[in-house]
C-alpha cells in the first residue's frame, strides 16, 4: 500500500473550540522507499493563532492572511492522500483537526478515515519504548536521525523527520534498483540494494538473569516432556 506521512500545525490546541488547521505536509513513502512526491500548503485560517502556538512553529495571522483557505486547497490534497496509509505522530491530534476542517465543508466530504486508513507512530512507539520519551524529537535522538535543524515546528519538516524515523523503527528503508525489461529481471532482483549501514540502528533488548532463567526452565520442561528430544537446550 502506498503510504503518507503527515503531520499539520494548527492554531491552537482543540478544533472543537474552532481552531483550525494552518499547515499540511506530506511525504509518500513508496515499497518502503522515500520517493520525490510532496505536498506542503499553508493556509489562512480565518482566525487569531494563540500565543503559545507561533511559539511552537513560529507562523503568525499576518504571514498566513494570503494563503488559501482550507476550502480552496482540499480537493487536491485529497487527490494527494486518497487510498493512502496515513502515517502519523499522534494521529488522533492531526485527524480530528482534519476531520474539522471536512465537517465544515460539509457532510459529503466524509471523515478522515473514508479516505484513508491511519497509522498512529506514537503507538507503535510506546510498544517499543514503554516508559519512555516518545515525542518526535526523542525518537529522533534514539534512532539517530538528524534533527539538529530543527529550531520550529513545522509540517513539512517534522513530516520529513518522521518518515526517517518510522522507517528506522520498523526496519529501514529498502532501495530497489529494478529495471524494465523481462529480460533483466533476475539481474535487478540480484542486484538490489540492502538497506543504507547509515541509517540509524536498531536498538537490540538484551534479555535479564530472570527473563534467561525462566526460558531455560521452559526448555528442561520441553526437554523432559519429549524424552530428550528439546533441540533448542542442547544450544543454549
């Protein structure tokens, strides 16, 4: 499936209160590969930003006051992202803002989720890393990907920061040379190239004295049950 990772700035925290979205980026990510494609839009949202918000991303009502409309913008981002797997940092954040922003458009524009199906990077994080930090930029940190430039918000840039980042927590980003031709399959296929060494690691969970005591029970249990038979004790 095709995905998209997206992220928005808004101008405040709630839509419900009638804040609204004023920044989409996106990123496609194509078989596990980050291709050329982009969407990147401000837009004028028709009210005052808070405070604390252009001091997250730094975008202020007179910047945005020549941008277009949501309305004016929402068909070709929805070209953009239709069919897609949406890819985003704490989705229910970034969706019910879009879902908003449909809403007042009207009831034929549907929700988020009949375009689109989403993936929420946020809970596959706290899978991972329970206990921890899981904002953007402390997933950043632990798997090495450079955010250094990275003074504001900003869609387009955490969108870029992110597909980084979920690539590295679910295996890396694969780079496929193939060609065209039927006669060159087999050679393009033998020829493709493994993940980057560069990209960031991924971390290895070293089990505890308890956690190796308890298999090993297991397996002498295994190993007694089949009368010898527990291959798996003999390599441990």
């Amino acid at each position: 499936m095709r995905q998209i990772v997206l992220d928005t700035e808004t101008t405040g925290l709630d839509p419900e209160s009638g804040h609204r979205i004023i920044e989409i980026g996106c990123i496609e990510i194509a078989h596990r590969r980050i291709s050329d494609r982009r969407y990147h839009q401000y837009i004028n949202p028709e009210r005052e930003i808070d405070v604390g918000a252009i001091e997250i991303h730094g975008l202020t009502t007179e910047f945005l006051a020549t941008k277009p409309k949501f309305a004016e913008i929402a068909d070709e981002f929805l070209e953009f992202v239709r069919g897609a797997e949406l890819i985003i940092h704490n989705a229910p954040f970034d969706t019910a803002f879009l879902d908003c922003e449909f809403k007042l458009l009207g009831e034929a524009w549907g929700s988020v989720h009949d375009h689109c199906c989403v993936f929420d990077t946020l809970t596959l994080a706290r899978e991972l890393h329970p206990g921890q930090r899981n904002s953007l930029d402390a997933l950043c940190r632990r798997y090495e990907v450079d955010n250094t430039h990275r003074e504001l918000h900003g869609a387009l840039l955490d969108a870029e920061l992110l597909a980084d980042v979920y690539l590295a927590m679910t295996g890396g980003q694969v780079d496929l040379q193939l060609t065209a031709t039927a006669t060159g399959r087999h050679e393009a296929a033998a020829g493709s190239e493994r993940a980057s060494p560069a990209r960031a690691r991924i971390p290895v969970i070293e089990p505890s004295s308890d956690e190796l005591t308890a298999h090993r029970a297991n397996l002498e249990g295994i190993d007694e049950i089949s009368g010898g038979q527990c291959v798996w004790l003999r390599q441990t």
